[in-house]
C-alpha cells in the first residue's frame, strides 16, 4: 500500500515537472479530491482552475490488474466486488458531512417554511411527494407552514383526554389512529438521528489557555451512556416535533390562569412549566402504552423537562416582542457586495525598533533635546496662578500674594552654579561632585 502510495505520488511530481504549464501552481499536495474541489471552488469564484496542471482521474472500468486478477482467478476473493458493510464506525465519520444529532424535525419544517410560504407546494419541482391542499380554512403555524389544522385537531384531541386514566379505550385509540391518518406525510415522518462525528483536538488553546487533551468520546457519547445506564431520556425542545409543540401550545393557554394549575403534594399550585410537563407526561405515557397506537402510527411525543419548557415559553414571548416591534418597519436589504470598491492600501510607518536598511542613507543623529527651563507641575501651577490674577487685576486690585522660591536648587561653591545634573553636578554617599574640581567623575567615585 505504501509502495502504490509512493508510486503514485512519483508519477504526479513527474508529470509535473515534465509539461511546461503557463501559470503552474506551486500547490504542493497529492491528495486529488482535495485538488479537484479546490480547482471546482476556484473555477466557482474566480472563473479558472487554481492547479491548471491538475488532470482528474478517468472513471474505473472495473478491469482486475496484478493482485486483484490472480484473487479473482483463484477464486480467493474479488478485490472489487462490493463489501457489505453494515454499520460506518464514528471515528472516521467527518465533521462537516454529518448534521447535528439534536436536530431532526426542525430543519424540514424549516425547508417546507421557505417554499410554503410564497408559492404552494404543488408547484415546487422535484418534490416526489405533494404538499398539504391549500384550501380557505388551511392553517399555518408560526414559521408559515401549512398542515397545522391537522396538528391541532390531534393535540386538542390528546388534551381533552381524562387526566386520571391510566390506558386508553378501543374507541379513543381508533379516534386517535383515524386523526393521525388526516396529517401530512411531513408530520407523520419519525425523527432520525444521525451519529455526531468527534471533533478535531485541537493542538493548541491559544496564548492564554493551557492545550485541552482529547477526551477520546464524542459529544454527547457520555451523557447517552450515562442515561441509558441510568434509564433515562434526554428531554428536548417541543418544536423538535410539531404535534408536541402543539399540545404543549394547549397546556400554556389551559393553565395561564392559576385556577386551571394542577397542585403539588402540599396542596401548592404548579408554575405553568411543571404544570405543563406533568399533564404532558401523562398523555405521553398513555400513547407509549397502547400497542394499537403504537402498530398503526408512528406518534411518537419527544420528551420534555421544566428547562426545555421553560426557554420555549421564552423564546416565544421574545419573537412576539420582536414581532410587535417590527411591525410595519422596513428593514434595509442586506447587501453583499459594497457599491464603491475598497480604498488603496496605505503604507504602515516604519516601526522605530526595526534593523535599518542596508541600502537605506546613515541617518544623522538627532541633536539632543534640551531639558525643559522648569518641572511641568511647576509651569502647571504658574499658569494657574496667572489666570487667577487675571481677574483681581482687571479690576484694578493686586493680585495674591503667594509664597514663592527664586532658586529651587543648591548653589556649589566652589563655582557658584546650582547644584544639578545641567551643571554638571552629581551626588553620591552625601558628597557633591563638581566639575571645577579638576578630576573626572570615575576619579573622584573612586576617592570615596
């Protein structure tokens, strides 16, 4: 295998090498299906293939050659005939070709919502299946999807059930069977669930985060094992199914007054989730005992908890805010593609730290700054005071007298200068060094 790999690789740098391509890449990959998508999205973007010299392989014939004959021959086994392969294994799924596993139902709605609500959908092409008759009493849900008047004869159906049965009767499973036969093939459709491909592991964390190590599972894996050890069920949102959407949608405008609310064991009324979960339980569980239901149907209600109750109520409440406050605005349309093209690219200065360059002139040396005449808090101070004259003297009073020195410095006296780093002066252990002394500096530290 490794040899084949080499020899192929052999032959694409010689074929390379041996044509003179005008404008040739300097790609320097082997991998053909990552050269022939790139060459597609090249051609997609920029109208010409990126690799020019790139030739994609020819389609198989199916013809044996070396091993692959003498196996057939033999009768040893055909390289080529196709494996029956049940199941793929996680690990070499790819991140980008798999969808999330928490997303099932939404996704189709969500599709039927962009071509339901501007042309009906007998007049969308390719569909193998026809959409739902659009009639005067149609209805639609909140994303625009017709079908809902089905849905909603279902739930209402369900919610009207006796809340203290334990099974359902022959003639409410048939009611129920029979009203589940008057849905649209889109709701009557299971929800899949595809495997999560694991995540790349990442080398680094960034500059300020320590590198994480892979954990070896992808996600999810842990909870769904700890679940299923443990007999448990991952809730999910109610719109994950539109019938259980619907019945919770019911139970929210049953129990919006406290009156309606079922009560705790202390005889305390529910919020209006738990409210919603415990009457939705129960008629989940009389659906999941009855094998009519069950055999004839595939309604199924998705799981619920107080917390996937909780952030659909409010998320609703959020879009009716939302909805309320965009109504009769005109948003701007997004543009994609800016109508005047970007501005020229200016030159950064050069950085004061970097090496100069060896054909760039010597620079002259920057003649020295002279030190200020006096502290800046001090001139700050001066022009302080000088505006606050301004006033006394323009009214003819003298200004304010403040305490003031001439000289802020020690005189030297050998030669009568001020005793500061101008002048030439320094101090070290409680001596003073002057310049009129005759030595230098490094003569007189070494005299201490």
């Amino acid at each position: 295998m490794y040899m084949l790999e080499g020899i192929s690789r052999w032959n694409m740098g010689r074929a390379k090498e041996a044509v003179d391509v005008e404008g040739a890449s300097t790609l320097r990959s082997f991998d053909v299906r990552l050269i022939s998508h790139l060459n597609n999205l090249s051609q997609r973007v920029h109208g010409g293939a990126l690799v020019p010299e790139f030739t994609p392989p020819g389609k198989p014939t199916g013809e044996r050659i070396a091993v692959e004959y003498l196996l057939a021959q033999t009768n040893r086994g055909d390289l080529l005939a196709p494996w029956q392969v049940s199941e793929i294994p996680w690990q070499v799924l790819e991140e980008e070709d798999e969808p999330d596993d928490t997303i099932s139902m939404p996704d189709m709605v969500c599709q039927s919502a962009e071509t339901g609500a501007a042309d009906p959908p007998s007049a969308v092409q390719g569909d193998t299946e026809a959409g739902p008759l659009v009639t005067e009493t149609s209805q639609r849900d909140s994303r625009g999807v017709l079908g809902w008047e089905a849905v909603d004869a279902l739930a209402a159906y369900l919610v009207d059930l006796n809340r203290t049965i334990t099974a359902l009767s022959a003639k409410e499973e048939a009611e129920i069977v029979h009203r589940y036969t008057a849905l649209h093939a889109m709701d009557k459709t299971p929800s899949r669930y595809t495997q999560k491909a694991k995540k790349k592991a990442r080398a680094s964390g960034g500059p300020w985060r320590a590198p994480r190590k892979p954990s070896g599972s992808a996600p999810g894996q842990q909870a769904a094992e700890r679940l299923y050890m443990t007999h448990g069920q991952a809730a999910q949102d109610p719109e994950a199914h539109r019938v259980s959407e619907c019945v919770c949608l019911r139970l929210a405008k049953e129990f919006e007054q406290p009156r309606n609310r079922p009560k705790d064991t202390k005889g305390k009324t529910m919020p209006i989730p738990q409210s919603i979960v415990s009457v939705y339980s129960h008629i989940r569980q009389l659906l999941e005992d009855s094998r009519a239901v069950l055999d004839q149907t595939n309604l199924v209600l998705v799981p619920v908890n107080n917390t996937t109750v909780s952030s659909w109520l409010l998320r609703r409440d959020k879009r009716k805010d939302r909805d309320m406050l965009l109504q009769g605005t005109v948003l701007p349309k997004q543009l994609h593609l800016a109508p005047e093209p970007l501005p020229t690219i200016q030159q950064a200065p050069p950085h004061p730290h970097a090496p100069p360059s060896p054909d760039a002139p010597p620079e002259k040396p920057a003649p020295p700054e002279c030190p200020p005449s006096q502290p800046r808090q001090r001139a700050w101070r001066l022009n302080k005071a000088a505006q606050e004259d301004e006033e006394p003297v323009s009214r003819g009073e003298p200004p304010r007298k403040r305490l003031a020195k001439e000289k802020y410095h020690y005189t030297c006296k050998v030669c009568g200068q001020d005793k500061r780093k101008r002048t030439g002066h320094t101090q070290l252990k409680g001596r003073w060094y002057c310049p009129a002394s005759g030595q230098t500096q490094d003569d007189w530290r070494k005299s201490l």
